[in-house]
C-alpha cells in the first residue's frame, strides 16, 4: 500500500474567505443541465461554499461556485446528475449529523450489496430493479433495511453522484420507517487517509479546479466528509454481522465491542501518519483489521471454522456478510453458510444483492429474480480477487 502524507490546505482558507455569502438557491434545472460533477459543499466559519464542474457545449470542464451563509444551510436544494441524460434527483441537506449506532434489531427484509466503486448506473439498476426506490428516487422499500457493505467509492466516475444518492436515501428511508446502512471500506478509510491511487483521474483534476486538496473534500470542512466521518466500520443487524473485510484471528483476541471499535477507527480515520497510538489502533488499520481483511477468502493461513465460530460467538450472530474480495460472478457462501461474500464486478455488468426476508436469504438480481443462495464450490476455478 502506498501512504501519502499531505501538507494542511492553506490554499482552501484563502479561496473561502474570498467570497461573500449569500442567500441564493442555486436550485433551477438550467443551472445543473452541463453539471459533470459535484456538489461539492464546503465550509468555512460562517460560510458555506458549493462547488460544481460544468462543461457547457464545446468548452471543457468549468468551476462553478455560489456562497451561502451556513446558518441557511438547511433552505440549500441541490440537484444531483444521474446516469441517465438530463435526469436529476434533489438533496436536501441534513439538520444534524450524527454518529450511527453500532447494533440494530433484524427488520424484516434487508437487502445488502457491496463495492460499486462509483458506478452509479449499476447501482440504480440494482436498486430500482428490487424495489428500493422509484424512476424519481422516491423511497419504495418501507420499512427495509439497505446495507451498503463498504467501497462506494474510487475506480469509477460517478462517485460524487453515488454519494449524494446514498446521503439522500437515508432521509427517505428513515421518514418511511426503514433504514439506509452505510458501513465503510478499505477505500473509504484511503480516501480519508491520502492513499489515492485508485481515485478517478478526473477528481484530481476537478480538485485542482477547485484548489483544495482531494483529501480535503473527505474532511471535517465538507458536508459529505462530515456524513462520512459519522460511519461504522462494522455493524450487527439481527443476526447478522456485516463489515467490509471480515472479523481476524487478532480482531477476535481483542474482544472489542462493536461501538469501541467504530469509534476507534473513527476518531483516526484522517490520519495521515499512519503512526497509531495503541496496538489496538495499529491493529484496526492493518491488512488484520476489519475494512482490510481478506483471511475469509485468501493467504496462508486462511481463517478457520473454528476462527469463524469464534466471532459469531463473540457478537452474539449466525452470519458474517462481508464485500472487498471478489471470489465468484455470483453472491456464495462459505465457512458451513455463515460467511456471505457479496463482492461483485458490477462495472463489468455482474450484479446481486443480497436479499434477506426473515430467516431466509437469496440473490437477487437487477431484475429482482429471487435466486438460490449457494456455497462456493471448493473446485471453483475463480481465483480471489484483490479490491
């Protein structure tokens, strides 16, 4: 893994203070039909900076850029580019962020996919197709329960777009009664760290436009860095554990509660020295922590029965369901059934989820087919892949 450690955004204070806030709504269709990328929401003291690249007919990408008072934050409409020409969904942005909760109780249908890595077309087909939202990104899922198991972002060019979309969904779902669940990757965490050799070139060249470093737009100065920062690394659903990686040998010498370890990783999330200070830190950021993990599916040892009985034991579950390693074209199970991988090649048109209905499971497909869940075959050809 490369680290990279970047010098404090000087240059993001003095584009800030630059401009006068106003109370404009930069919210009529005209002004987003050439958006190719953002929102991007920035703060400073009492300001609020919203940041969008345009590309009008036969220019190329432009910085667009409108003030606001940040106590007016919550009359801000922005409009959101989807996958589909001239088709936009409206964010509203949150009154309060909060930290998630680490233990939820099992609704009754749950439907859980992992690294989209900025395919935003895969993702709404995926969704739309079982039911989560409409053709106007209103929230159809009721009381379900949505959990995005880590690496929504990097490798493709809708990150900014599948951001706003999860961010959005979280407020529908909640006034319906249900539940978005957004647990963080290993790129996630690297792009809050300054380890950016996955993100799209054209981020790098749009946060050069804005003259703020790429690793400040994940930050404690932007809104989607502040939604971010109040993400889990791990949760347990019913009986069901989900996390990125998986749960190590050392994770499970630990004992650590689920609330201690998000807030672990939380509170060094940013950190870009890389240098933890207790082994309980190093631990979590390591190729053993819960977003790096790959012992279920790879390496020499892999992970045990016994190592897996031992976790479900631990946090009081049946199931581990995790993304990061891609070990088949379809959703599989190992471990007797108790590990699910969900990790998929959505960008090269393989996607499932997986769909969870009281106590039982299936793949789904973007048409929404119930499929059977299976175990990997221990003759399978495919190879893991890293991710």
């Amino acid at each position: 893994m490369k680290r990279l450690i970047l010098l404090p955004a000087v240059l993001l204070t003095v584009w800030l203070i630059a401009f006068k806030p106003t109370d404009k709504n930069f919210s009529t269709m005209e002004e987003y039909s050439n958006a190719i990328d953002g929102p991007y929401v920035l703060y400073r003291n009492d300001s609020m900076i919203v940041h969008y690249i345009d590309s009008s007919e036969g220019t190329g990408p432009m910085l667009r850029t409108l003030p606001y008072k940040a106590s007016h934050r919550e009359n801000v409409v922005l409009k959101i580019r989807t996958d589909e020409p001239g088709k936009f969904f409206e964010v509203k942005l949150k009154k309060k962020l909060t930290n998630e909760k680490a233990n939820f109780s099992k609704p009754k249908v749950m439907l859980a996919l992992s690294d989209i890595e900025g395919d935003f077309a895969a993702f709404r087909h995926l969704l739309q197709g079982n039911g989560v939202f409409d053709s106007n990104f209103n929230w159809t899922f009721g009381k379900g329960h949505l959990v995005l198991i880590g690496d929504f972002v990097d490798r493709g060019s809708m990150v900014t777009e599948v951001l706003w979309l999860i961010y959005s969904l979280e407020d529908k779902a909640e006034a319906a009664g249900g539940k978005v669940h957004y647990i963080m990757g290993n790129h996630e965490i690297m792009n809050m760290n300054g380890e950016l050799d996955y993100v799209h070139p054209r981020y790098m060249q749009h946060a050069a436009m804005m003259q703020v470093p790429y690793i400040n737009l994940f930050g404690n100065e932007t809104e989607l860095g502040r939604w971010m920062g109040t993400k889990n690394v791990a949760e347990q659903i019913g009986d069901i554990l989900f996390t990125h990686g998986g749960m190590s040998a050392y994770i499970n010498i630990m004992e650590l509660p689920l609330k201690s370890m998000n807030d672990s990783v939380r509170k060094y999330r940013t950190d870009t020295s890389f240098n933890y200070p207790s082994p309980h830190a190093q631990i979590l950021f390591s190729d053993l922590g819960p977003f790096w993990y790959r012992g279920y599916y790879m390496g020499n040892p892999k992970a045990s029965m016994a190592q897996v009985d031992s976790t479900l034991k631990l946090y009081e579950t049946s199931y581990i369901t995790t993304g990061h390693t891609i070990v088949a074209n379809r959703i599989a199970t190992l471990y007797d059934g108790k590990v699910i991988n969900t990790d998929l090649q959505h960008a090269k048109g393989i996607s499932e989820a997986l769909l969870v209905e009281g106590n039982k499971m299936f793949r789904v497909n973007i048409k929404g087919e119930k499929l059977p869940l299976e175990p990997l075959a221990p003759a399978s050809s495919v190879t893991p892949i890293k991710n």
